[in-house]
C-alpha cells in the first residue's frame, strides 16, 4: 500500500509539497515556501528513505524550502538544469531579504547544484526499489515540468503550475498525456477566463507606441523570472523602431543569462537572443534616472511595484501624462499596484503619490484558465481521480465542481491529508 500526503498549498498559494511513500521508501515532489513575513514552509517529514526530491519549476512558492531537506539528506534532486539554474537565483536572492528567518543557512544553497541529477522532459528514472519518475512540459515558465511518478501499479501526475497556451517565450504544455490514476492539479485561475493572448499583446504595443510617439516612457514593473522575458520578446516580435531603447533592470539580466544557456526550453531561441541583444542592461542609480529621461521602455522588477527598483522608476515618472506605467501580472490585492489600479494612487514608504502617468492593465497569464485547465485535466486518459490545490480556496472548490459536473471525482485536500494509492 502507498500514502499520499499533501503537506501545503492546500486552499493557498504557496508552500508547495507532497510526500509519497511505498513500503519503506519515500520521495517528495516540491518543497516551496509561502511568502508571508516570515515565509512559512511544509512540516518536515522523515527523510530516512527518502530516494529523491522532484521539482516542478523554480518559483519559490515550489522550490524555496528545498535547501532544508537537501541539508538533511543525500537524497537526489530531479529536475530540468534551467529549473537547477534559476532555483539558485531565486533561493539566493529570497536569502538576501530574508535576515536570517530560514530554515537553511546560505551555505545549504549550493546543495541545490551539488545534489542535482539535471532531468530531460520525458525521461524516466527510477528511484529507489519503488518508484518511478518522469517530467512532461507544463508550459509554465522555462524549464517547467509536471512530475508523474509511478507507484505501486498507479501513477499520479502533479501538475505543478500549468499552462496549455504557448506564449512568445514558451512551448504549450505537453498535450496528450498518458494514463494516470491520481492527478493532483493547481487551480490558480480556475475562476477565471483569459482574454485572447494576441489581442492583449496588441493592446500591450499599442499603449507603448502610442506612449514613445507622444514623448513618453513606460515603466513595465515584471517579475524577473518569465515575464520581463516575454515582455523583452513581445516586443522584439512586435518590431518596436530601434530609436527606442528598451531597458532591463533587477535579477532578470541574470535570468537571461540563465536562459541563453539553456535554450531549448524556449519558444524561439532565436527570437530570445534578438531580444536580449537589443536590450540595454541597467547598472546602477545613475543608469536608471538616464533611462526614465529616455523616452524608452523600461522593464524592471517588482512586479506588483512592491519595492525593488520600480519605486525608483515610479518616482520619477508618475507624474506625468506622457508616461505610461503598464502592469502585466495579476496584482494580489493590498500591493501598490492593485492600489495604483483601484484608486489611481500609490503609497511608497510613508507618502502617497497620486499618479498622472497613464496607468494600463495588460494582464499576460503563464497559468491556464478555467477552461484550459478543464481541457488539459479532463483530456487524461484513465478516468483519474482529481486532487485540487494551488488555489485560493475558492478557487479549489470553482474546480471540483466543474469536474464533477464532468462526473469526475474531484477533492480537495486540507493540509496533512493523507491518501491511500
Ligand atoms: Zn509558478
């Protein structure tokens, strides 16, 4: 008999990870943090026979308490080698904002290289006497997988985050799966339907044309790791006139870094390095108050203007109706720029700015919606049962029943459940 336990994300977003064992052997699949203040991680399970940990994709959400069990275990870890890159980004930098509040020093960081045995996309490796593991695409970010493990007779896909839709800096997730017993799926946007991917990319070059011919700069705040690359591409397809500089700010330049070397898990290599080559990369103070002066495009974290070089550039360019400050990502309410949407004003430190700068959503998902996440789950061959988290709970309960009323069988889990496979 094997066990499966849910050890977070359960009716949250954050704090990814999932147990497994069989007999006396086990493996975990994620093992992320919540971002909270202080960041918040899965209880520890016992890692005696622990024969490896696989990673579905390097957001910290997924990976950011992997150190803590590389730390207490020789157990490998599985993943694609741009998820091992760009985890490192990430966890270092988390550690550098962190003052101290981890469950892991710095020096456990590397164990992420050390310990890491790098994983091809649809290759299957055995751990253990029990189990058996393959990654699949999820089209997510770059590198990103869904893991399906075989225990047991069964197999139970997790689909870490997921998105069927190709973008212009990823593939689509893998379609056609095989067989699976048990599916355990993120419900991110299950309330959710995304507008057309083309039409928001037309909006989003619209706005910055329209910005550069009036004599304006635009401010695109975009998370480091996928999104300011898609940006960067979107707007090398789009031929924005060379007159105008594009500009790059924050962890992105290493990120891109990061994806020159690994680039076959992109939509257009091609395109990418077109892209980077054509951005200018930003150093320092001075570099930044250049670049606003400009009259280019300037692409920096963070991506819900929570601090990080965007308030600099938020600063310098809100008040002025030639300027565009133009948001891409979902803003989580209470940040600066759901505020910024909601009531046009801004709070940086203690004072409030109200924005003359023309504010735009353009909102690009890297998460399927509701109907794509439907397609993709109800598409598995098998008749799986359906395991829901990775979602506000809401969210999870919106995706239950839109699968029972498919007559599947759909649950969702609380923290610590256990299952019988
Ligand atoms: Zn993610």
């Amino acid at each position: 008999m094997s066990q499966l336990t849910f050890l977070g994300s359960c009716r949250e977003i954050g704090r990814s990870g999932f147990y497994l064992e069989n007999k006396d052997e086990s493996i975990i699949v994620d093992y992320g943090a919540k971002l909270s203040t202080p960041p918040e991680f899965p209880d520890m399970v016992p890692l005696d026979n622990l024969q490896g940990i696989a990673l579905t994709h390097a957001h910290l959400d997924h990976s950011g308490g992997v150190p803590r069990i590389l730390s207490q275990t020789e157990a490998s870890l599985f993943c694609t080698p741009a998820t091992r890159d760009l985890t490192l980004l990430l966890l270092r930098d988390m550690h550098n904002i962190s003052k101290g509040r981890l469950p892991f020093t710095r020096k456990d960081i590397p164990l992420v290289r050390r310990q890491c045995q790098a994983t091809a996309y649809e290759e299957t490796i055995p751990l253990g006497h029990h189990f058996e593991m393959t990654l699949f695409n999820a089209g997510h970010i770059p590198g990103s997988s869904m893991v399906s493990v075989r225990v047991n007779g069964k197999r139970v896909l997790f689909t870490g985050d997921v998105n069927a839709t190709e973008s212009q800096l990823n593939l689509g997730a893998r379609k056609n799966l095989p067989k699976h017993d048990i599916v355990v799926t993120e419900s991110t946007y299950a309330r959710r339907t995304n507008p057309d991917r083309v039409e928001i990319e037309k909006a989003l070059v619209d706005t910055v044309i329209e910005t550069m011919e009036r004599g304006g700069t635009v401010l695109i705040p975009a998370f480091a790791v996928g999104r300011s690359q898609e940006m960067m591409c979107i707007l090398e397809q789009n031929n924005i006139p060379q007159k105008y500089p594009i500009y790059l700010d924050g962890m992105a330049r290493k990120v891109n870094e990061v994806l020159t070397r690994h680039p076959e898990y992109l939509q257009s290599p091609q395109s990418f390095s077109r892209a980077v080559g054509r951005t200018r990369i930003i150093q320092d103070n001075r570099d930044r108050t250049k670049a606003a002066k400009s009259g280019g495009i300037i692409i920096s974290p963070a991506g819900m203007l929570k601090g990080g070089a965007s308030h600099l550039y938020f600063k310098l360019l809100h008040d002025d109706p030639k300027n565009s400050i133009v948001l891409v990502s979902f803003q989580i309410p209470g940040t600066p720029g759901a505020e910024l949407i909601r009531t046009g004003k801004v709070l940086v430190g203690s004072r409030e700015y109200e924005v003359a700068a023309d504010v735009r959503m353009h909102h690009l998902s890297s998460h399927s919606d509701s109907r794509g996440l439907l397609d993709l789950l109800t598409r598995i061959p098998g008749d799986p049962e359906f395991h829901i988290v990775h979602g506000e709970s809401e969210s999870c309960d919106k995706l239950q029943d839109l699968l029972q009323k498919k007559g599947r069988k759909a649950n969702v889990p609380e923290v610590n459940e256990m299952i019988e496979i």
